[in-house]
C-alpha cells in the first residue's frame, strides 16, 4: 500500500490495517510452512506494509505528544 493512502486513513483505520496485515503475516507464514506459498515475496512487502502503518502511528503520537506540552 502506498504511503499517500495510508496518511488519508484516520487512526482507527491505520490500527484496522494494522490488524489485517498481521493476520495476512501470519497466514503467510503459515503457507510458508506448509510448502503452499508460491509468493515468497509477498511476505516483505506485507512487512513493509507493517512497518509503514507502524511508523505513520508513531509520527501521530510525537505530534500529539508535542501540541499539548
């Protein structure tokens, strides 16, 4: 998912997306296991997914963190 996507959603939905791609990991890995993955790669780009729903959360919360101080 791109970035410009993901800074449109409120914090609700970015937690939402959050949830899903850790469900969508796990079951990654889980076919992984199993010998059914045929997409290696799609197992980075949900970890980078992750990680750019993760680091948009995070650059909320400092912002909120530094208006009410």
């Amino acid at each position: 998912m791109k970035v410009t996507q993901l800074r449109t959603l409120d914090d609700a939905a970015l937690q939402k997306q959050l949830d899903d791609l850790y469900q969508e990991l796990f079951n990654l890995r889980f076919q992984r296991a199993a010998k059914q993955l045929s997409n290696l790669n799609r197992l980075t780009e949900v970890k980078r997914d992750i990680a750019r729903v993760k680091t948009i959360l995070r650059e909320r919360q400092i912002a909120r963190e530094r208006s009410a101080v």
